[in-house]
C-alpha cells in the first residue's frame, strides 16, 4: 500500500509528503520546543503543523518556522496569530521533492527601476535581487525580480531594521528567491521570514526585531481606537454600542435608522433583535 500523499499543481508535482513526517513524539516536541510560549490557540498550532506536514517541512530541521506576527484584516483590526513560515531550504526541499528542479542562481544589482515619486513615475537606482529557476522539464528559467525599496522593513521612523540595514544584500535575495522557487514550482500559501519583516540569524534561528511597524503595534489599543470610531458615528445617530468578541453590538433605539445603520456596515440579527457589526 502506498502512503504518499502528493499535492499537485498544473506546473507538476509542488511536495511529496510521504509515509515518514514527524512521529507523535516528535509532535509533542515540536509543539513544547517550536512555538511561542503560552500558546493557547489549539487552532492555530494545528493549522501550522497541517502546512508542514503537507509539505513534509520540517521544523526540527528548520525548513519552516513557527513565527508569531501581528497583522491587519480587511477591517483594521489587528490580530496576533502564529504563522508558518518557509526558509530557503524549505522552498528547496519542496523544489527537490518534484524531481523537475534544474538549478538556481541569485545575483543582486543596482539599477535603474521605476518609482512612484509625489505622483510621478521616476526611474532611480535601487538594489535589485534576481533570481532564476530552472525546471528539468522547462527550456526557460523562471525570473523573478525584486527591488529593496519595495520590500525592506522599517522602523517607526523611517529606518531600515536591524537586518535590513547589517545584510540588505542577503535580505533581497533571499526574498527573490522565495518568490522565484515559488512561481517555478507554482507554491502558493508559503511565504519566507525575509518577506514579512523577520530575520534568520547566523544560527538559523528566527529572529524578529522589535523595531518593525508590525511588531511595535499594541493590538488593544488599536482596536479600541477602532471601537471609538464606531462609537462617534453612531453617537451621531443618537446610538452608541458595545464590543466583545471582536463584534460591536448597537445600544439605543434604532427605530427608524435601518439605511443608516446598513450604510455603516451593521447587520440586524432578528433572532436577538440587534444590530451587529463584526470587527475580527
């Protein structure tokens, strides 16, 4: 009987996640050793294991990482989740597995590159990392390049981190070359600790600096500037409201206010007779 599982694609074969991934030890130690500590969300640490074994990653061997990050959904709100991200040897491993990888080589340049200044288009010269891929079963590599002014990480006054600033030249690489495994061997969902603002220290282990936009954000306050929002423009209807759960509840007599309170984004839930509105 075969147990391999084989995610595939319309470029081929991306992983081969076969009968050897991490036995239930190795699970438990992966779970104590590899995530951040006083995780609590079951979910999310389930979801991380979940991409690294459909990938067969492994975290002991740091081909993915365990990384807790804040970002921001389509509504502002900041949430704090972990995050499975894939290093280079990640990206290599699932390249290799397919058995169509042909070789890669990364180069970093200056050059000319188009840039959006006060409204107008400008080519200046920027640090540009290039990277190519090949394919056994491809005449052409796959290209991708990337340009430092679009992808460093700065600090709340304007400064290039840590990393970016001690190691721009292997900080843009190692982003075009994610990029460039992943649209050879059409990987999608996987993304590397160079492209989100953490680092890979000398030692292999993730490193995130405290100076980055996202990592400086206090994920409370800014959702509660979020609820005062609401609660101005509700009090201009006479209304104000409650949040819990990552939901805003409108308190008040809503007679009368129902386009009002459609055009703010609140849907009425007749079963409770409420109006809600969901923030998270």
């Amino acid at each position: 009987m075969n147990n391999q599982m084989t995610v595939k694609n319309s470029s081929g074969n991306v992983a081969v996640a076969g009968e050897k991934w991490l036995n239930d030890q190795e699970i438990e130690f992966v779970k104590k050793q590899f995530f951040p500590p006083n995780t609590t969300d079951n979910m999310e640490v389930q979801y991380c294991l979940e991409v690294a074994k459909q990938f067969n990653l492994n975290p002991i061997t740091k081909q993915i990482y365990f990384v807790p990050r804040k970002t921001q959904d389509e509504n502002n709100v900041w949430h704090e989740k972990i995050e499975p991200l894939v290093g280079r040897d990640g990206f290599l491993a699932i390249a290799h597995r397919t058995g169509a990888f042909g070789g890669i080589e990364t180069i970093s340049v200056l050059k000319e590159v188009p840039t959006l200044d006060k409204g107008q288009w400008k080519m200046k010269k920027d640090l540009v990392g290039i990277c190519k891929v090949w394919r056994t079963d491809s005449e052409k590599p796959f290209v991708v390049e990337v340009a430092y002014s679009e992808y460093v990480q700065t600090k709340r006054n304007g400064e290039p981190t840590k990393f970016w600033m001690d190691k721009p030249d292997t900080m843009i690489k190692k982003v075009a070359e994610s990029q460039a495994l992943r649209k050879a061997f059409n990987i999608s969902g996987l993304y590397s600790p160079e492209e989100v603002g953490v680092g890979i220290d000398d030692r292999g282990n993730v490193a995130i600096d405290v100076e980055t936009v996202d990592a400086s954000i206090d994920v409370k306050a800014e959702n509660q500037k979020l609820v005062e929002n609401e609660m101005v423009a509700l009090t201009q209807l006479g209304l104000t409201c409650e949040f819990k759960d990552g939901f805003v509840k409108v308190v008040g007599k809503t007679y009368g206010k129902t386009e009002q309170l459609k055009t703010l984004g609140y849907t009425y839930h007749s079963s409770k007779q409420i109006w809600i509105k969901k923030l998270s």
